[in-house]
C-alpha cells in the first residue's frame, strides 16, 4: 500500500470536534477512492460505500427528503443487513459528482450529526468545488466561476488530492527516513550531500520523472519493475481523461479541448516557452481555446503559470491573465506524451534540448503539489526567471538549470536589490549543494524540501474597551 501525506490530513479532521463532512476533490486516478475506503475502514466499525457512477440506482435514494433518517431508510431498503452505528458509521459517497442530490444532502447529515460522511469526486463535472487557488486562476484566466446549484455552503470541509509528490515516491521505494532526514539537515544546513546518497538521488529522481505520480503507475512499476507496462496504464489514464473531455465538457470546447492539451509538448520546445494560441492551430485565438484552456485546468489536468514583470509581493496582484506557460500537472503524463523512447532517454540522460522543458516541468509539479500558485517573472529586455514563490514573507526566484554556472538573468536580478527586491535566488539543477553569495544551489531532487507553507499570524490579544476610550477621546478632541 501506497503511504499518501493525506492521511493526516484525514486523522486530523475525524480528531476535530464537530467536523463536517469532508469532501476530496482531484484529478482522475490520483487515488482518491482508495484512501477514502482504505481510512474509513481502519477508523469505523461500519463503512457504507456508494459509487454512483457503478451504483445508480442508489441516487434514487437521494431524489426526495433529505432527511438524513430517510435517507437510511432508503438505503436500508437497498443494503441488506448494514447497520448505522451512530458515532462509528462512516458513509462514503463515491463520483459525487454524478448525483448532485447526495452534495446536497451533507448539509443534512451535518446539521444531524451522527455520522460521518466522505465524499469523493472528480474535479469534473463538480460545482463549487470552493478551491482558492483555482479561483484565483479563473480570475486571472476571465472565466466566471462554476454555480454553486446545490452546493450546501458551511456544511463541508473540502480538500484537493494529488497524485504522489516525490517524498510519497521515496517512501513507495522503501528510502528510509533515516535518507530523509538526513537530507533534510543537508538541505538546513546547506552542506554537499555525499557522493553515495547524491548519486542514488538522481537515480531515483531519474525514475519518478519517468512514472510520475499516479498510483497505478507507481504500482505498475512496483510490481512489474517494467516501464512499457507504466506506459500502457498511462495510455489507459490518458484515454480517460478523453472521454471526461466529452462527457464533461461544454459542446463549443469539445473540439478543442483535445488540441490544446496536445500542444502542450510543442508548447513547451519553444525557447519562449508562453503558451501561444497559433501554436495550437494555424490562426488559433484565445476566444476560441480559452474556454479549452481553461476547462483542462479546472479538471486538474494541466496548471498555468503566470507571468509578472515585477519581482513583488503579492505575486497575484502583479499576474498577467494573459501572458503564462501552461504545464501538465503530472510529469509522467508529459512524458507519455512525449512518445515511445522518452523514458528511456531519461534514465539515460539523453535528453539533448528537451531537458530543460522537461526539468522545469518538474518544477511545476513539484510546486502544484504543494498547492501552489505557479507564477514566472519575464520582462522585454529579455531578463526571466524560472518560477517565483513567497517564502518567509519575501519574494524567491527558482531557476532550473543544466549548469552550476551563474546565469545572466540572475546576476542581474542578484545586483540590484533596490529595484527587484530579490535578497537570494535558488537555482535547481544536476549538481551538489553551494552558495556563491545570495546564489543557493541545490540538486534537483531537493524541491520536495522547499518550505512553501504560509507563515502564522500571531497577535496579541485585542484590548476593546482601550481602543473604544481612545475612539472616544479622538472624538472629543
């Protein structure tokens, strides 16, 4: 079994008194199904299971009352000898998406209170899906937001699953946290990792680029120790995602969806990597793939990184809605659809002049992972950096590069605080651990370690009356 970081996040809410109803939203395959029953099962006595895309007869169940006693009357009608132990019965509502009704009905089961409720659903077909970071993408991008039709606000805890980030794929290939931990003081400390734990990091690193994070193709390779095998559940996750392009999409995208996530591999070989409509088709516009675009991002399937000419914060108030990269928000999937041989000239390094494209698409995913937004900084002049992010409350450039030399774009930047306000840079790349002033090197399989989490606000307790007398005074003067 596949250890995932969301567990936690599961422990934490069935530990917090009066929780709601969780929902789990992600892209297709990330494994979300799974953890919901793999938990449930290990924390209650009973699990009643519904899937209501292999179980449509249970949506009936949810057609009338919502009362939440009437509902297990009705499923109670349909599930023969189940019993609803209040306390330690928990319900699993499977493809939620498919039964509307059922979302609503969490709204009911909170206010009720007896038992637990997890629902899962793809990031298709699911409205108000309450996600910030995707709402602040739909901003920039000039989509409205989904309805919210049926969708019990107050009533549901929501949180987005990914596929495996590289920390899950060390645990899945049985690097002990002794490994971890002590890259993780190499990393504090910014001390070179030593000759025989960096060379088997590349090697690993080399392996997660070429699965990715996909629980079936990490598996996959698990058991059979074979990459053609990997590729065939790609190709099957990928032949998914087009059916949900037709099931889910609205009728004007559906011809187009396909060729802008097709374009993405092109897209990405330029040396100006900004997603160009033309690129997608001779005379493309954004008037005719921008509902495409934006449709494939909603699913999970690709993420957008913004460009900003200005190094600041916030980042989101400098964004350009109509200037971005866009990247695939899995590596494997970009790797399978960059053809047959692919994953054999990564574990090569015969990469030749797709490699950057490749790594910093790894950057990308390494960051989406992290429930980040994704922004780069360009400006005319010709002067670009890879991605920024906020960390301890200032602004980071991240540079993915082949070479430990210092890049021109940097150097600049590096010189001029005044003007860019950029205190240090970190550059990834296929070298060790150093510093060369403000210039921080790491290897590449040291992203994972990047501490992104947003700062606590601490203050000091509030005195009222004292800011009331005060108000008073001001009035009085």
């Amino acid at each position: 079994m596949l250890k995932r970081k969301i567990e936690d996040t599961l422990v934490q809410w069935k530990n917090t008194a009066g929780h709601k109803p969780l929902v789990i939203m992600g892209i297709r395959q990330c494994g979300k199904t799974f953890i919901a029953q793999h938990f449930a099962e290990t924390h209650y006595k009973t699990v009643v299971y519904i899937n209501f895309i292999k179980q449509p007869e249970r949506i009936n169940v949810f057609m009338g009352s919502k009362a939440v006693d009437d509902i297990l009357l009705g499923l109670s009608a349909q599930i023969t000898g189940v019993t609803f132990t209040p306390g330690n019965t928990c319900f699993i509502f499977d493809e939620i998406q498919e039964c509307p009704e059922a979302r609503t009905a969490l709204k009911f089961f909170k206010e009720d209170g007896r038992f637990d409720v997890i629902a899962t659903g793809s990031l298709l077909g699911v409205q108000g899906y309450g996600d910030e970071k995707k709402k602040q993408h739909r901003k920039l991008a000039g989509a409205k937001e989904p309805g919210i039709n049926s969708i019990p606000v107050g009533s549901e805890d929501i949180v987005e699953m990914y596929p495996l980030d590289f920390e899950e794929f060390l645990w899945a290939n049985n690097i002990s946290n002794e490994v971890i931990e002590a890259l993780k003081k190499f990393y504090r400390e910014e001390t070179p990792v030593p000759a025989g734990i960096h060379s088997a990091m590349r090697q690993i690193l080399n392996l997660y680029v070429a699965i990715g994070g996909l629980p079936e193709a990490v598996n996959t390779f698990l058991e059979t120790n074979n990459l053609n095998a990997v590729s065939k559940v790609h190709q099957s996750i990928l032949k998914e995602y087009r059916d949900d392009m037709v099931k889910y999409a609205p009728d004007k995208d559906k011809p187009h969806i396909r060729e802008c996530f097709n374009s993405i591999p092109k897209q990405l070989a330029k040396e100006n990597k900004k997603f160009q409509y033309n690129q997608v088709k001779p005379g493309g516009r954004s008037d005719t793939y921008l509902g495409s675009l934006q449709w494939l991002e909603d699913a999970g399937i690709i993420c957008r990184c913004y460009n900003t000419d200005i190094t600041g914060l916030p980042m989101e108030g400098n964004a350009k809605e109509n200037v971005f990269k866009v990247y695939v928000a899995d590596i494997g999937l970009l790797i399978e659809m960059l053809g047959t041989g692919t994953r054999a000239d990564i574990l090569q390094g015969n990469l030749g002049g797709f490699k950057g494209a490749i790594y910093e698409n790894l950057m990308a995913d390494t960051l989406y992972k992290k429930a980040q937004n994704l922004y780069y900084f360009q400006k005319d002049s010709g002067l670009e950096l890879d991605f920024l992010v906020r960390m301890n409350g200032e602004c980071v450039p991240l540079e993915v590069k082949a070479k430990s030399s210092k890049a021109k774009s940097a150097k600049t930047v590096l010189a001029h605080p005044e003007k860019y306000h950029v205190h240090r840079i970190i550059k990834f790349g296929d070298f060790n651990i150093g510093r060369d002033g403000n210039l921080l090197t790491m290897p590449t399989y040291m992203q994972f370690l990047l501490d992104l989490a947003p700062e606590e606000l601490v203050m000091e307790p509030i005195d009222t009356a004292q800011l009331t007398q005060l108000a008073k005074q001001a009035l009085s003067d």
